[in-house]
C-alpha cells in the first residue's frame, strides 16, 4: 500500500475529501478551530488538562494542548472533548512501532 499524501496528522491545513481515515477507516469529524482542520474521533470522550502531558483534545473547536483522558476513579474535573484521531488510529501505531 503507498501512502502518498493520504496520511491523518494532527492538524491538517485543508479539510480532505475522506470522512473516513484513509488508513483504518475510522469514521471521522473534520473539526475547524479557525486555523486548520482536525480529523477527530466521533465519540467525546472524558479528558482534563494535565501539564507535560502530550496529548491535545479539540473542546469547542479549539485545540487544548496537554490533556490526559479519564482512565476510571473520580470524574471531578473531567470534561468532554474530541480525540483527534492521530492519538487512536490502530494502522498509524502500526507504523510508528516499526
Ligand atoms: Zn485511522
């Protein structure tokens, strides 16, 4: 399979014409935060800010840089949020283990 430039990164400066990763074919949602394009997760899930961590969550169209995702116990200052999809996407880990 060549990749060419079908490739889901964090941030993408045009919105692609797949509503699906080309990779995984995850169902995706393009989400605009009025600079670039998105390519999240469907489902919101429960994340807060958390500093040094690596992860960023789109909440209301807006990037939110260092996050980690509710993994259980008290939900108190949790909100939800989208995962973009680079976080989750199973061919994309594939690839980064090689
Ligand atoms: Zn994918």
């Amino acid at each position: 399979m060549r990749f060419e430039r079908k490739r889901v990164w964090l941030t993408h400066k045009y919105r692609e014409q797949w509503e699906c990763c080309p990779l995984c074919c995850e169902q995706l949602k393009w989400v605009y935060d009025g600079n670039v394009w998105i390519p999240c997760n469907i489902e919101p899930k429960m994340f807060r800010r958390q500093i040094g961590s690596s992860l960023n969550m789109v909440k209301k169209k807006e990037l939110i840089e260092g996050c980690e995702l509710y993994k259980g116990g008290s939900p108190e200052g949790f909100t939800y949020g989208l995962i973009p999809h680079v976080y989750t996407c199973t061919e994309l880990m594939k690839g980064l283990s090689l």
